[in-house]
C-alpha cells in the first residue's frame, strides 16, 4: 500500500476516530487503528514473499 493512500485513509478517519475519542471511547479508536495498520503490514509480508518466491525461480 502506497504512503500516500494510507495518509488519505487516516485523514478521511481521522474526525470519526477523535469523535469516539471524545464519547470516551478512545480504546475502540485505538482498536480500530491497530487493526488498521495489522492489515497493511500483512498485505506488505505477502507482496515481500511473492517477491522473494519470484527471485528464487
């Protein structure tokens, strides 16, 4: 995932994230992010991997 696509996602979330912040509800926002960026590192572990397994042949 490009860096600029991923500062569009946190921009474009960036108020619903501090509006459950501000109800108090800043463990669902911190929730939300992790999952977030668990997601890209393992669509980058797989890109990194097919990469590899294509050097390799």
């Amino acid at each position: 995932m490009k860096s600029r696509h991923i500062i569009v996602i946190l921009i474009i979330f960036a108020w619903p994230l501090y509006y459950l912040y501000e109800l108090q509800l800043g463990a669902v926002s911190f929730l939300l992010l992790a999952i977030f960026f668990l997601y890209i590192s393992i669509k980058e572990m797989k890109k990194l991997k097919s990469e590899k397994s294509q050097k390799g042949d």
